[in-house]
C-alpha cells in the first residue's frame, strides 16, 4: 500500500509557491505586519496547495515576516495537510466540551514570538464566523495589535500566472462541456435533476471538481431565480430554462449562464435576448487593461437602459472568478457601478447579464467568461452565444 | 408565462411553519429575548422555507416576539424569497463602494420598536463573517443588548418532525443509490471522477440535491483523507478507496461510508473491516432514547481500542444530520467523549467508523446514518456493510 509522501498532491512548482510567498511577505512588510493569520482557504490554497473543507471549523494557518509557516487544525486534516500542502509544522487541536482552539493560536504565536506586533487577520472568511472571530479577539486581546488584512491575498490572487491560467482554461473547457450536455438534454417534458445530473458528470468525468456554490437550475417561475432551490420539476411543452453553472478545475472557476426556451417562444423573449447579446458584448469591450473594472458594469446598464430594461436588471453584473471555496464562488472583486480596480492583464471575469421581468413571469440571461488580456479582453468559451430554442 | 405567486414553492405545510414559529417564540421568551436575528440559512429555511444561498453575502431574518418576520438581503434574492418562503416584508440592501447592510438592519430594528431591548444573535453562522459581525457590533453598539443565540433553532432543529423525516428517509435512499453506483463502477483502472459522476448523477435524477460539503473520494494514499480534495486519479490493480457521500432530498442529508478494495487484498484492511463493523454496531446500538449521544462515541472508542487500533481512530465518530447548507453537512451537535445531549426520537446521525494506518498506508472507513427511535434506534440505510472487494 501507498504511504503518504508530504506534499506529493501539490498542483504547482514548488517554485510558484516560492514566488507567491514572497510576494506576500513583501505586502506584509509594506503593511508593517509581522504575521498573517489566514482564515480563508483560498489564501491557504494559493499559499501552499492546502486543499480541505476543514475550515468548517477553527483552522488557522499562520505566516510569519520571516517565511515560516504553522498550520492550526483538527485532527482529521493532518493527513490531509501533509499530502496537499508544501506546510511542515502542523498543529492539532482536540474536540470536546472544553476545547479552545483560539488559546492554542495565542499560545504558537506567543512560541513564535509574536507577542506585542502587529498581526494581519483574515477576519472576512467563511471559516472564521463572527463568533469564533469574538473568540479569536477575546483570546489575544492585549497579546498583540490586530489590523484586518482580509483583503490582502485577494488582492495578490486577483491576476493569475501562467500556470494559473492553464487551469482556468481547463475550467472553460468543462463549463463548454456542461452548457452542450445541458443543451442535449434539454426537451419539452424533461426533468431538470436528469440535466443537472448530465452537467455535473461532463465535469466531473472530465477530472473537474465539484463547483464552490450549486448550479443555478430554474423552469416555469423558477426561470427567474438566481439562486439554487430544492425541488426539481418537469419542464412544460412551453417553457424557459435558466441555467448559471461553472466548470470547475483545481478549485478555479469559469462561469457561463443561459436561457433556453422549450417549444413556442414569447417574442419579447426573443427581444431580451438581443437585449442580453448587446449587453454582454459591451461589458466585454468595456474590460480593458487601465480601465476600472465598474466600467464593464456601466455599459452593461447603459445598454439595458437605453432598451427600458433598467427595473428587470440587477445592481451588479458580475465579478472576478478565481480559487473560491465553499459557499461561493463568487470571487472578489464585483463588477457593480463604482468599482475602482483597474482592470490588468490577467484578470478573470464572469459577466453576468440577466433581465428577470417577474410581472410578466419572462426570465432571459446570458453569461460567460473572459480573461483580460493586454489588449482588451478574450472570452474563455468556445460556446455559442446564439438564443438556444429547442 | 408563469408569474411567480408568494410561497408556492415551500415543501412543508403552513401550519407546519406556524408550530416551529410558535416553538422559537416560545423559546426567545424563555432566554428574554425581543427578537432574533437569524444567519444561518438552515434557521431560516426551518422557519420559513427560505431556500438560497444568498448568505454568502451579508443577509438577515429577523423574528420579533409578535410573530412578525422581516428579511434583509440583496436584490438577487428577493424574487426567490417570494418563490421559496413565507416571508411577506422583504427588504433589499444594495451593493456599492459604501453600503452598510449591518446599518440598514439597525434602521429596521428601530423601526420595530427593539430599540433598548435584548436581541438574540446567531453569531455562529458561515453567513457571518468575523467581519460582518464587528460591523453588526458596532452598528447595534448602545441600539440593544445582544445575546448568543446561535444555538437557539439547531436545538429545535435536532428532533424532526413526521414531515421531515419522509424528506430523511428520501435522502437515505438516495445515498443507498449512490452506494449502489459507486460499486457498480469501482473496477481496477477505473477513473474517480466517472465514480464520482455516477454517484452524484444517481442523486440528481433521484430529484435530489447538491450536498452541502463536496463528496470524498480518495484512491491510493488519498484513500487515508476524509476531506475532499481536486486532482482526481485511476485506481490501481490493487487499491483502496474511500468514498464519504450524502443523499440530499429537500437539504436533508443522509450520509454512507465506505472504503473499498480492488484486486489483491492486505489481510490487514480485513482485519480493521471487522473492527469497524463491530464498532459501528457498538455505537449504533449505544445511541438510545435518555443516554447522552456522547455515548456513540465512547462505545465506538471502546471497540477499536480494545483491537489496539487506538491511535488509527479520530476524536470524533459522527454528528447531528438535517438542513445543512454549504460548506458543511456536519450538524449539530457532534459525537465526541462528553457529548451531553441526551438522545430523543426524532433525533438523525450519521456514524463513520474511520481507521487510518498512516505509517502502513491502510485505510478502513464504515458509516451509515440511523434515526433514534423509541426503543433504540434505526438504520436508515438498505446497504450492506459488507466488505466490498472488486
């Protein structure tokens, strides 16, 4: 039987990693931090390949100014961190009444000799809830300084390398992959969990992974939702379809979304849909490097304005795609009016255009990906953007 | 077209919903509490049907000690609000460079009349961030007294009702489908990810649901994980292969363990197949009406410790199953040495039996979920626990 090696299940150089820290190291200086203690599990991902849902619970990973690297987690990760991760030290707290997982954290720090710094928190993250991060504060009150660094991964995350892109190209591959196999087994009468099921296995058997939120699937009135629900339903003879999915690989994401129409086609159906084509292409020309990023979602709204869509659009039209984790994988930053980022080469994004109608019960949307490039920007889908009548 | 019409899109009766209504109230007068500020989405899916993952982003249900309900959230969420709960007064926070929902929710309070009164919080919510919690803290900071409330509805929730255990028994046989996929499908040579598609493709054409953590699957030295992790391989001639998976009907979960073996095997792993399955049935038959649940998990320890296989096992043999949205189907409350809570029918967990010989590379898993019934308690699952080997 097969051994465990450390770091055997890495998915870039050890070389990458290297670069990535020191990039980091680098912004803490900047920031005059001494420690980062991450919470998010994309920066542990990004950091050193650690790959687990185990942020569910208390789990820290913590980065000194001088490179070294301390992993707090539970039992059941420690296996796991050694085989996807380039961390070494590896520390376990126990479960039980009395367990106190944010002392311990105080205690390695105090062992590192963090004592009265100034410690970077990752108080945004998904695996620190507002009351461990209540007990995090409580437990090193008076220890050291704490400034929010929530963003300062993000930031570095924001524009990928080449490796990176490898992967999100692969991701687009098997987004494409699930939008056929949605189209295949899309039919009057069909039943949405037989199309979803077909999605999923064009990624998964495609070696992708599971998508950081579900699938957005919606018929009849559900068209017009952009959140996944529970209870699956036929389609009718005469129906729309919404569909906002990801192909998945190495945890990176690419986004598309569409509405299908089944059987007759209400011509203001038809209308939303050029509407829609209009819209994303302009969003798309709008992604320029040196340009901020809102400025996708301006001529998104300046297109479905001009076409009296302005009540049946949302406040934001998109946003960065990128190594999100469980519940979402909607990255940082969101394309809505007024964001500042400058665009650069590098850059992923799904844009998103959708034009729910809810008095009239008509749902059309269509999304998809694309990378900034130095000239502009290159969509990532080798889909067509055409309307889907079947 | 059809035009989504309030609450006709919720999966349990009114009067359903009016009794957990009346149970919570009751409940918040007993702790002296005006109102509850809800962020777990599972509370709020218990208490109203409202289904989406729209917690991701900063999101409130508010119950005040009338009975009166009021949600907070974002723009993308109040159509599915309408379509999936019985929520009336749905009020919309918008994205921008300075929004402040917490503000907005304060605003709400007021106009409630909660100003200088005690206010429960679920602090322990994915949906609240660290972040977002110091942004409620200081906006409610001298508004209202708060109080941790966050075990307030998982209390409640922990006992299901008859209409929520038809949705629990779905979800088991849902994952027995899956079992039966995985086997069919495990083979030497075989790709994880088609095992993977099969097993989830089982649930969705069932009409069932995403999981709420990803399925684990690990072949080789990743069938000692019990997270998931991406980077899917082929099985070898001789292998092993441990999969962790949940039926999920109406987001109730029903979950099953296994490890399987392919071509050649260690006489070792069948060893540890019958420690697991007699510490399996140990804790099965350990989970009884009056007992602590901790219980499970001591007779668990018992079994595998008396084969000297103590330091394989982990600190914790199963938890709580229900309403759990991502990124966790581990619920309230978890079965360690200690766990007080006394078992009642109703009550649904899921027990792994998890030995993992790191130094010799050996994995063994078994786990089924059971309802805790008058007399002692059920499998909920028609799979054998038998060794499979292909």
């Amino acid at each position: 039987m097969t051994v465990v090696t450390p770091g055997e299940h890495i998915h870039f150089s050890r070389d990458e990693f290297a670069a990535r820290r020191a990039r980091t190291l680098a912004e803490m200086q900047r920031r005059g931090l001494s420690t980062l203690l991450m919470f998010r599990q994309e920066s542990m991902y990004w950091l050193t390949g650690y790959d687990t849902f185990g942020y569910v619970y208390f789990q820290c990973l913590v980065l000194t100014d001088d490179g070294r690297m301390v992993l707090l987690t539970r039992a059941p990760d420690r296996l796991q961190a050694r085989f996807t991760s380039i961390v070494e030290d590896i520390r376990i707290w126990v479960d039980g009444p009395d367990a106190s997982p944010a002392q311990d954290l105080r205690d390695i720090l105090r062992e590192l000799g963090r004592a009265g710094t100034t410690l970077g928190v990752e108080w945004e993250a998904y695996g620190l809830t507002a009351r461990n991060g209540q007990r995090l504060s409580a437990a090193l009150d008076g220890f050291a300084t704490l400034d929010d660094a929530s963003d300062l991964i993000s930031r570095l995350r924001v524009v990928k390398s080449a490796a990176e892109l490898e992967y999100v190209r692969r991701a687009a591959a098997l987004a494409d992959d699930a939008l056929d196999a949605a189209e295949l087994a899309t039919a009057p009468g069909a039943f949405e969990g037989d199309i979803l099921a077909d999605m999923q296995s064009a990624v998964f058997t495609g070696g992708g992974d599971d998508p950081a939120n579900e699938y957005i699937i919606g018929s009849g009135p559900g068209a017009l939702m952009c959140r996944y629900f529970t209870g699956r339903r036929h389609l009718d003879a005469d129906d729309q379809l919404t569909l906002e999915f990801a192909g998945a690989y190495r945890h990176y994401h690419a986004c598309l979304m569409r509405t299908f129409l089944v059987g007759h086609a209400d011509p203001r159906l038809i209308d939303m849909h050029a509407a829609c084509t209009d819209a994303l292409l302009a969003a798309e020309a709008a992604l320029r490097p040196g340009d901020p990023v809102g400025a996708a979602f301006d001529a998104h709204a300046r297109t479905l304005d001009a076409r009296g869509l302005r009540e049946h659009r949302l406040n934001a039209c998109g946003y960065s795609l990128g190594t999100t984790y469980a519940p979402n994988w909607m990255d940082w930053p969101m394309l809505y009016a007024g964001q500042a980022l400058e665009a650069q080469p590098g850059m992923v994004f799904f844009i998103h255009i959708i034009v729910f109608d809810a008095t009239n019960g008509l749902a059309m949307t269509l999304g998809r990906t694309s990378l900034v490039t130095e000239r502009g920007s290159e969509s990532l889908s080798r889909g067509s953007i055409e309307l889907v009548q079947k």
